[in-house]
C-alpha cells in the first residue's frame, strides 16, 4: 500500500488550481479518474510544498528544483516508479496548461529524469475464455430469473447493456471510458464504424462487428431508447438517467468474473489488451493496431509484441520435438 501524505490537505485558497481542474473536467475529454487523481496530485503536492518549503504553493514561480525535492521526498516515502510517474504526469499537464494560459514562459518539469517504469507485459484474457465471459451477463440474468420471487420479475434492461458494453470492448478495444461516453451519433451501423474522441481530442475511426452491433440494437429495443444523436450508447440505469459510468461496469464485471470462474483481478480495461493482442496474434500488423487503439506513439503498441512472442514461444516449447 502507497504512503500517504502525513498531514491534511492544505486549505490555502489555491484559485490557479482551481481553474486547471475545471478546465479538466469541462474543457476536454478525461475520465473521472484522470480529473480525481489529478486533483489528489495537485492537493499533495500544495501540502508538500507548504510543509517541506513553509510556503503556500504559488504555481507561476514553482521551479524545477522544488520539483527535485519532491520527487526525493517520494522516492524516501519509498512510493513506486509508476505511482510517481502519474503523479509528475498531472503536474506536467498543470504547468504546460499555466504555460498556454500565459502564466507562464516555460514548464519546469520539462525534461525532469524519472525513476524507469519496469516494463510489464499486458494481462489479458485467453481466446478461449472470451465466449464464456461475454456470455456471462444473460447467463447471470437467467440464474437470476430462476431464482427470483415470481412476483418480482427481474428486468433484463441491465443484463443487456453489460453485455452489450464487454461486447463492444472486445470488438473495438476502446477504453472504458471511450465506451461509457459514446452518444448515438459516433456510431455508425450502416457502416459498422464508431467515431471515436479519444485521448487529448484525438478523433479515429474503429470498425465493430457484427456481435457487438447487434447487442447494442437488442439493448435498445428493451429499454425503447430515444435514439437521439445526442443520447449515450449505454445509460446507467434507467432512460432518463445519464450514461453508465466506469465504476459501474467495472462492479458488475467483478460478478461475471467470478461466475464464469476467470480472473478476478480482470479490468474493463484488460478487455482491450485482448483486443489488440488477438489481433496481433491472427495477423494483424502492428500500425493498423495502432490506429485502432488510438496510441500516439508506436512504442505504446509495441508491447503487445512481447505477448504474441511469448505465445509462440510457448506453442513451440510445447510442439518442437527439439525445443
């Protein structure tokens, strides 16, 4: 478990702060939890610096050797190389937003050594357990039905779009948060194609297939969706409701997990590792899986490599008569 800061947030009136958050949450496209931890980021480092350098945070004069000192008291803390990385990720994005703002001429994290990531290779579902686990919603939704007071009819409206949402994960490899946002006019079924915002604004194009299309239009009927370009895809519990958000997929899939027997500690997210290693695994070359996953740079699809490898390896472990 990571340290925790040892004192209370500072309650300094931090009004730059303030509006790098806002600006998060309203003026792009990030996840809930991208704006949550970048606020816990924001709020340890303000304590920090009041306790370690006796002074309220002011984020226009921070420099780059107050960041040295933080990242020392980190690393003392003993916290982990990923952890300090996401938090010097929220600063960065703080200082380069004080910078186009005008606040500043120049971000004082820029080019700051960090302690090195170890490279991990990506978790990800077998093939053969992907049926199972996509069948796993209606399965629960039957042994729920069989189970329930007769009285009391168990609604399928939920079972539905579960399935249909770990459809489309598996079918587009989109993020969890890409799937949670998507609204009726990004997707296209006359030509099997979703119009994907991604990370930063990026737009791409990602085709679905035929499985996962046709959960989403039997999630519809059930629930008679308006079918407003403006609608979500997925809403979170009833039609008048806002759309599903990540934590509620990520609780329901805990369940279908543990009926269907795999992994427990299996993501949302690792639904996507699928994607592209499944890809990589029957062919598919790595720029197109770039593109579909949305990755900037290559290196960040280049991983999926090191897993495909890894397959073979064991394939000819276990084939070669002189392996």
């Amino acid at each position: 478990m990571q340290p925790r800061p040892v004192a209370e947030p500072s309650t300094h009136p931090d009004p730059l702060a303030d509006r790098f958050l806002l600006h998060l949450e309203s003026g792009r496209n990030v996840s809930e939890y991208t704006v949550r931890n970048y606020r816990q980021t924001v709020a340890e480092f303000s304590t920090w610096h009041q306790q370690q350098l006796g002074r309220p945070i002011d984020w226009q004069s921070v420099s780059r050797d107050e960041l040295r000192l933080y990242l020392r008291w980190l690393g003392r803390r003993e916290y982990h190389a990923a952890s300090i990385s996401l938090r010097f990720s929220a600063l960065r994005t703080l200082f380069k937003w004080l910078v186009r703002e005008g606040l500043r001429t120049s971000s004082p994290a820029r080019q700051l050594r960090l302690p090195k990531l170890p490279r991990r290779l990506p978790r990800f579902l077998q093939e053969s357990d992907v049926p199972s686990l996509l069948a796993a919603p209606l399965t629960e939704l039957a042994r729920q039905r069989q189970a329930a007071d007769p009285d009391k009819p168990v609604s399928p409206d939920l079972f539905l779009r579960d399935r249909a949402v770990l459809e489309l994960l598996y079918s587009s490899g989109l993020r969890i948060s890409e799937a949670c946002q998507l609204t009726v006019g990004q997707l296209d079924s006359s030509q099997r194609l979703l119009h994907i915002r991604g990370k930063g604004r990026k737009e791409r194009q990602v085709p679905i297939g035929e499985p996962a299309l046709a959960a989403i239009h039997e999630y519809w009927k059930a629930i008679h969706h308006p079918g407003t370009r403006e609608s979500p895809v997925f809403f979170s519990r009833s039609i008048d409701s806002q759309s599903v958000r990540p934590g509620e997929i990520q609780t329901r899939l805990k369940v279908y997990l543990a009926a269907t027997g795999l992994d427990p500690a299996l993501t949302p997210h690792k639904l996507r590792h699928s994607f592209a290693t499944h890809l990589l695994n029957h062919g598919a070359d790595l720029r197109s899986v770039q593109e579909l996953l949305g990755h900037s740079r290559l290196q960040s699809t280049e991983i999926y490599t090191h897993v495909s490898a890894a397959r073979l390896k064991q394939v000819y472990d276990a084939a070669h008569p002189r392996a």
